[in-house]
C-alpha cells in the first residue's frame, strides 16, 4: 500500500490551522516519517521593512501555539514529533514558492489547510495553483464537519480508462485511500459515473432506425462493462474488500459532489490532469466543476510522469 515519508506542511501563520496540523500529525506518526512545516508570509512594504524580524518571529511563535495544541489534541509527545520549521519571505506568488521548494527537496506530499471560501465550498487561487502545478500529491485539509466515529474516505475512479497512464493511476488512487482509509481508522467508498452516452443522440433520431428493445439492450451492455472494468480494477489494486462501492448513472460533476455532501465524505481522493478518477476528468473542466463545489477535505494525485510547469529555480 502507498505511505508517504516526507510530508511539507504549508502555513502563512495567520489562520487557526489546528485541524490540517492534526491531520499532517497523525499521518507523520502513523508513517514514522518527517515533516517540514513551511511558513510562507509576504515581504512587507519598505516603509515596514524594519518590522520584518518582528513579524517573523509573531508567526513562528504562533506556528509553535498551534503545533502544541494539535499535539495534545492527538495525545502526542511534541518533543518527539519529527518538525522542522522553514521560514520564506515570498516577493512571488506563494503557490510558486511552494512548488519550487518541493521540486527542490522532493517531498512525497504536500498539505495545506483550504483556504477560507465564501459557504466554505471551493479552494482559492493558491489551492487551485497547487492542484495544477505541484508535482506531489497535495492534500487540501478542512475540518472535519459531520461528528462520526471515522473518517469517511471517498475515491473517484474512472472504470472506462482508455490509456495504459489512465489505468495505472486509477490504479493508484485505489491504494492511496485504502491506505489513508486503514492509516485513519476510516471507511472507504470507490466512486465511479457511468452513462450510455449515444442514448440521446440514437434515442430521438430517425435515421437511425434503432428499436426500443435494442436501445434498452445497449444501455443494458454499457451498465455491464462499466461494472466489470470496475471490479477488474478494483482486484487488481489489491484493496481488499473492506470498502463498499457506488455506481452512479450521469455526469460527475454532479453526482460527485451530491454524494460528498449526502453521504458526509470528509477526504474525497482523486486524480489531476489526465482522465482519472470520473468521466472526462481534466483540470480545468469536469474538475474544477467538482472542487468548486465541495466542502470536504482534497486529496489529488498527479499521474506517473507529470511534469510541473514550474521550475525549480527562477
């Protein structure tokens, strides 16, 4: 199963981040791996210049309070949880600082608290950045609303992958929630959208000359694939069968989210960039769809191969 050993958390120092803290705390612990906290905050106005030794030390301080207060809501010794803080004055983007720090250490995963959103649903623009650009998986963390024994994990696979890449990474995000799922005492659900997707065009149009009996009959086909390449899948990851799994019939970008907000998920798993996860799923489109609309925690995978557009010195 996936772990993750090196782990960078992201802070400006200015939230209350309690909740993503705890979490990037328990994932630590229960890996036996590190983490590095980077505090990023702007680079005051030259009039402010001679404040900046000041401000630095307020937001290390306060990053101190709140990794003491995760600890003892975990019940940990915070002398011998593995932390290293990293202070960066940012003049660019943070997103891009961010990402050029992890494409020079290598980390496995970056975490970061969402950003504060209008009806808590969305990510921001540095949120958003990362997901496109950073070349780890990125965990957007929110706190956990619903009060419920476990925590309730939700992959998104796309059963119909039609390229090698499409299917290894489908592959992938199987492991990694069944991995987080087991590492959190979690439940896991396996998500995938299904359709007959030349019902409307056949269905209303003459020419083709296509009965009632023989339309049903396709639908039937196209409902019966998509249930085996989704079991085949889900045997060949290896996952075991401690999860339980939902068809849905539609579009993704709106059945996905209605389960997430019905069935309380608290971390939806799913890929980035290429066709992983649901029906047609690129960045920028049937994604940020969903994302724009969830209120749960985001934990996105890059395929094998991805290449960030970001160097890693300017």
């Amino acid at each position: 199963m996936r772990t993750f050993n090196s782990i960078l958390y992201v802070t400006n120092g200015i939230f209350d981040e309690t909740a993503g803290l705890r979490q990037a705390l328990q994932l630590v612990m229960s890996n036996k791996g590190t983490l590095d906290v980077l505090l990023v905050y702007p680079a005051l106005l030259k009039a402010q210049k001679a404040y900046t030794e000041t401000y630095s030390k307020y937001l290390e301080e306060q990053l101190h309070l709140a990794l003491e207060k995760a600890c003892e809501a975990l019940n940990f010794d915070k002398d011998k949880v593995p932390v290293r803080i990293i202070q960066e004055e940012v003049v660019i983007p943070p997103a891009i600082k961010v990402i050029r720090h992890v494409l020079r250490e290598g980390y496995d995963l970056v975490i970061k608290e969402a950003e504060p959103r209008e009806h808590d649903k969305g990510f921001g623009a540095m949120d958003m950045t990362l997901l496109r650009k950073c070349p780890s998986t990125v965990w957007l963390a929110r706190p956990v609303l619903h009060k419920q024994e476990k925590f309730r994990f939700a992959v998104a696979i796309d059963a119909e992958s039609r390229e090698p890449s499409e299917k290894a990474l489908s592959i992938r995000l199987l492991e990694l929630s069944r991995s987080m799922a087991d590492k959190f005492n979690g439940s896991l659900s396996v998500l995938s959208c299904w359709d007959y997707e030349y019902e409307q065009f056949l269905r209303y149009k003459a020419w083709a000359n296509i009965s009632e009996e023989e339309h049903e009959k396709n639908i039937k086909e196209a409902d019966s694939d998509h249930q085996a390449l989704l079991n085949a899948l889900i045997e060949e990851s290896g996952i075991g069968a401690n999860h339980e799994v939902f068809r849905m019939r539609g579009w993704p970008d709106t059945l996905i989210p209605e389960f997430v907000e019905r069935e309380h998920v608290d971390i939806l798993v799913m890929g980035t960039v290429a066709r992983t996860g649901i029906l047609g799923f690129l960045i920028g489109n049937t994604a940020e769809n969903i994302v724009n609309t969830m209120n749960c925690s985001l934990l996105a995978l890059k395929p094998s191969g991805f290449v960030s557009p970001v160097k890693a010195f300017s």
